[in-house]
C-alpha cells in the first residue's frame, strides 16, 4: 500500500508542476487578441495627421494618414508583448520585430502584421471596435 500512496504523490506533484508550466506559458500558446467588441468613440481633431493617437489601456493606436484612419492593436504577433509606436515605425521591445506605421512587418521574428480594428466615421468623431 505504500508504494501505491508514493506513486500516487509523484502523480499529482507532477500534475501539479504541469499545470503550473502551462498556466505560465499560457499567453504565448493563446493567439494574442482582445474580444467583447468593445466600442468607444473618439474626436478626429485629436487625431494627429500623420501620426497616432495611443490608448495604451486598451493596447491600441488610432492612426491618421491623409484622410484615412485605422485602429492597430499594439499586441506583437510574436509572441504578444505590447509593442511602442515611436514617429517613423512601430518597434517590439520584447524580440525586435519591427512594423511600418501601417502595422505591416519591416523585421522579424513576427511573421504576422500587427491586428486591426474597426473605425467607423460618426462626422467629427470616430468609432473604434475593438474586438
């Protein structure tokens, strides 16, 4: 009977010590993204031309350049740091990948460009979608 009652501890310690790893490890096996759908309106006059306008709470950037806007998440493909938006590229302190203002990747290790939300015009002010 002893013998059963060691092997069960071994059992449950290293059911323990795997639970224990994958609770770890869980944000980089999960697919970076935010869900909900979310919804929270903006003025465009705060909207820099040619530049970004960073919610890092909500890890995202409304963008502007000319007339057009997008929303990027600011979550790395890579393996989901929060990446910095700096006035020329978008850059990930974690690993190096780097990508233009538009979210595409200019360098790696991500592979993926950076996720988009919806912005919808209201007039002067925007919508974004998140999720």
């Amino acid at each position: 009977m002893a013998g059963f009652d060691r092997g069960r501890r071994r059992f449950i310690a290293a059911l323990a010590a795997f639970t224990a790893s994958l609770a770890a490890a869980w944000r980089f096996l999960v697919p970076a993204g935010r869900g909900g759908g979310e919804r929270f309106t903006v003025a465009k006059a705060s909207i820099p031309p040619r530049g970004a306008l960073v919610f890092k709470e909500r890890h995202l950037a409304v963008m502007r350049d000319g007339d057009t806007l997008y929303a990027l998440d600011l979550t790395c493909t890579h393996l989901g740091c929060t990446v910095t938006v700096t006035p020329s590229e978008i850059v990930c302190p974690c690993h190096g990948s780097r990508f233009d203002l538009k979210g595409n990747v200019a360098k790696g290790p991500a592979d993926r460009p950076l996720a988009r939300h919806r912005v919808e015009d209201r007039g002067e002010r925007v919508e974004i979608v998140i999720g």
